[in-house]
C-alpha cells in the first residue's frame, strides 16, 4: 500500500459552517446535487458548490508539490479522474509545459463547461470504467470524488485505477478520525455514499489491492 500524504496542503481551506449545512440539507439538496448537473456546480449553494469558476489561487500552489513529490516532468502523463471543469488540469500544464493530461468525469455539464483551453483532453467516463489502455499513466490523481461511488463500485475504481498507472496514483477521500469528526462529516456531506474512518479506508485498500498514496477531506 502506498503512503498517507497531505500532498493538498497548500490548496486554501475555508472554514465549513457544519451546523447550517446540516440544517438546510435536504433529501431533495441530495438527489440534486448527486446528478452532478448545472445545479450542482453553478446553482444554489443548497445543492453544491453555488458557483464553480477558476481562480488560480486554488490548484497553483498544489501542482509544485504534486510535481517535486512525483518527479513530473515534460514527458510524464497524467489522468485527473473527477476532472469537473478542468481547473487542476489547466494549471499543470501552465506550470509543467508539454505535461500529457486527461481528464474524467461523469458530469456531461462540467465537460461541456471545461475551460476551453484544456477541453479537449477532458470527456465523460465514469471512474468505474477508465477508457485508457492499461499502463497508460505515470500518475492518477483523484480529488474527493470516488467517495460518491457506493463501495462496491468504489472498488472497481481502485482496481481501475491500478490498471491503468503505470506508477502512481494519489486520492483524497471523505473520512474520519474520532467521534466529533464523523458527526461533523454526517453534518457536511452532500454527495458522498461511502464514508468510512481512516483505518476502515486503510483496510478497504489492502481488502481491493489499492497500492497508491492517499489523504483524507475531513470538514
């Protein structure tokens, strides 16, 4: 199994209201928000991001560390599984020029509305079933995405996943400490179906043949 790695520790955090989340969310909010359509990137807040625009604040500080980390260079190949509108994969090839990219992500809306200059490396694929050769990637990047699989397919994920790096891979996950952090994920998550404590996830690696770096999203 790979390492537990704060690799996302310079992308800015913001401090989550739980409690407020907890007490606007709804069963609707959820059914919504897990389309992954228009209304979750850019509709209400209830059911998502409210608003999801590129600022390089975000990703720009990350892709050093993902860089030095895993020795990405010109000739290196990257897949971004949950690419969304491709803002993690625009800023790596602005800093790392001549990186290959590709993007996944089950949201027809989010592909549509890819910045245009990285558009063309994206489509719609699920997780479940990577369209790419074996062997294709030196690094698969996944940022809290495949926790919105049910375990089942979740494990399917990380075996595709495997199949297909050549090398590397690292993934954030919704997970938990302690008590007071299970409640405040209960409070936060929206999308997620698979939740699980750190050393649940730790198991669930070795249980599926994950081998690759991971870190947790803990609100």
């Amino acid at each position: 199994m790979g390492k537990e790695i704060n690799l996302m520790a310079n992308y800015p955090r913001t401090k989550r209201n739980t409690v407020e989340r907890n007490r606007k969310k709804t069963a609707e909010n959820r059914r919504i928000g897990r389309q992954f359509g228009k209304e979750f990137f850019d509709g209400s807040r209830d059911h998502g991001y409210g608003g999801y625009n590129y600022h390089s604040k975000y990703w720009q500080p990350v892709i050093p560390d993902f860089q030095k980390y895993y020795a990405l260079t010109k000739e290196s190949a990257v897949l971004d599984v949950g690419c969304a509108k491709g803002f993690m994969l625009y800023d790596m090839v602005t800093l790392i020029p001549g990186i290959q990219v590709k993007g996944i992500d089950v949201s027809e809306y989010a592909i549509a509305n890819a910045l245009k200059e990285i558009k063309s490396h994206c489509q719609v694929a699920s997780a479940t079933h990577l369209p790419f050769e074996d062997k294709s990637f030196d690094l698969i990047i996944s940022i809290t995405t495949l926790h919105n699989l049910e375990r089942d397919d979740l494990a399917i994920a990380l075996q595709e996943i495997e199949r297909v790096t050549r090398k590397n891979s690292f993934i954030t996950l919704d997970a938990y400490h302690d008590d007071e952090e299970k409640i405040r994920m209960g409070e936060w998550n929206l999308t997620a179906k698979t939740v699980m404590h750190v050393d649940e996830w730790k198991d669930f690696f070795k249980e599926v043949g994950y081998t690759g770096d991971y870190y947790w999203f803990i609100p």
